[in-house]
C-alpha cells in the first residue's frame, strides 16, 4: 500500500505559540490531517477534513460558534478532492473512507465522494443523534452526511492490538486496516491502523492534539489543553487512552500521529512524499 498525507483543512485561533507551540505572531496553525491509501480495493481516505460544500457556504454547513474559534480558512486547495485530483487520481477511484469520528472538520468531505462507503464505529454514529448540549449541537453537522448512500457500522470485537480493543475485517478493506476504538473525545471516537512494509502507522484523530502529549515527559499547551477540556465526552476514557498511546510509543511498536499538530503532519508528509518518490523510481512510475 502507498499512503499519502493530506492537509484538508487549515484553521488559525487566536493564540500563537500558546496553542500550537510553535507560532509567533497572534494566530495559530493547526492542520487536519488525512490519509489517502492505495489499495487493491481502490482508494481509501481516513477523514476528509471539510469539503467544497463547506467552503463554498460556510455558514449554512458550519456553526458559526466553531468558525469563528477555530478561525477556518475556507480554501478549495486543502480540500480532499482537489489534493486527490493533484495526486493524479479520479475522485471516483475513492471506494472507501473510514472516519475517527463525525465531527464537522472531520466529515465534511464526505458528499465529495458519493459512491464511496463511509465506515464508522456504531456508538459515534449513535452520538451524532443525541445532539444535546452547546457543543454536541454544534460539533456534528447532520447536512455533511445526509447524502451519503453506503454505511458500514462497528463494534469492538475479535482480537485485540497491542492490548488496545479493535475492529478486524472491515468489510472491504484489505485487512491491514484496523479500526482502533479510542473514546473519550466523543463517544465513539476511533483510531485508524495502518500495517505497513514499514510497521504499523496509527492515525489517532483527535485522541490527542499536542506532539508532545505523547513524549514521557509529557506537556500540552495551555490552548490545547483547554480545547480539548472543551470538547471531550468523556475526561477520564480521554486521559486513559492518551496514557496508554504514551506507553504504545514508548514501546516503539507503532507509529502514530494525531489530526491538529502541524508540526506532526509536516514530519510525516514529507517522509511520506519522498518514500513515495523513491518507490515510483524504482517501479518506472512517473
């Protein structure tokens, strides 16, 4: 399998360096990191980030509460598609993606692609139909899925990974692809494993935001930090997730990286686009 590093969406809060630990002017930078995987099966992505819809009408698709926070920058260029159709490839070659959750930076894609199936854990879609509260109404935008015309849902089951419960056999999908199930940030939150030639490769969503959550010494950012207090479902299943992804690093047994950390997705697409370059030159790919 090639994989690929997608950037589908850009935002830019308020707070510099005291969000994204890096930043030195008023405002930050944070990514949405996806993947694009070339399968057997056809193309594969994990999240979309937002879509055309959503930049094209930000406001009839988005809560204007999270617009203006997360201070989105609608741009067709980080959308899935348009990076897909620079990788060379046909959108309709998408046949399967897999989501960590529904949230609206990470699900907004998905009527870019209407042929392709959405996989998801059965407790996120569940969630999304209880939009009780100030941020679960505003989190999950119904109109980024309600086209969508092929759904495949799960639950925890069958042989565990590395002592973390997962989904096997997603229905599909070569069975190098694993649903991870990581709650806390919402209900049926889930990361995505990837067996490579390499190892294994976690996208872990939004289970953690900050690179360094996940050194022994660990530290997150006073912005973050509070980001995600706001946002999590459930404060001890996050912070015990986030403990044992501390120890699965620690143990070298896979690589991972999470949805936001610009500096994470920097790091990973570059090795990523050079692996890439170096592979098509030894197949005759151009």
């Amino acid at each position: 399998m090639r994989i690929h590093h997608l950037n589908c969406g850009c935002m830019c809060p308020i707070g510099g360096a005291l969000f994204d630990g890096f930043s030195r002017g008023l405002t930050s930078h944070l990514v949405c990191h996806c993947l694009l995987i070339e399968t057997n099966q056809g193309l594969v992505l994990v999240d979309t980030g937002f879509g055309l819809r959503d930049i094209q009408a930000p406001r009839s698709r988005l809560s204007p509460f999270f617009i203006a926070f997360n201070n989105i920058q609608f741009d067709r260029q980080y959308s899935a598609i348009d990076q897909i159709e620079r990788l060379g490839f046909s959108p309709e070659e998408v046949r399967h993606i897999i989501l960590t959750h529904l949230d609206f930076d990470h699900a907004g894609g998905l009527e870019d692609f209407p042929n392709a199936t959405v996989h998801v854990m059965q407790t996120e879609i569940e969630a999304t139909r209880d939009r009780q509260g100030f941020i679960a109404h505003r989190r999950y935008r119904p109109g980024q899925w309600d086209e969508v015309k092929s759904w495949k849902f799960y639950a925890a089951n069958g042989e565990s990974w590395f002592g973390f419960e997962a989904v096997r056999d997603l229905e599909g999908l070569p069975p190098e692809i694993l649903f991870i199930p990581l709650t806390g940030h919402t209900r049926g939150h889930a990361g995505v494993a990837i067996e490579t030639s390499e190892g294994w490769l976690l996208h872990a969503g939004d289970a953690y935001f900050y690179r360094d959550e996940m050194k022994p010494e660990y530290h997150c950012t006073p912005g973050l930090k509070a980001y995600q207090w706001m946002m999590e479902v459930d404060r001890k299943a996050r912070l015990l997730n986030q403990d044992r992804l501390r120890q699965l690093t620690l143990s070298n047994d896979a690589k991972l990286f999470c949805s936001h950390d610009a500096i994470e997705f920097k790091a990973y697409a570059e090795q990523s686009a050079n692996e890439n370059r170096s592979s098509s030159s030894v197949s005759g790919r151009s």
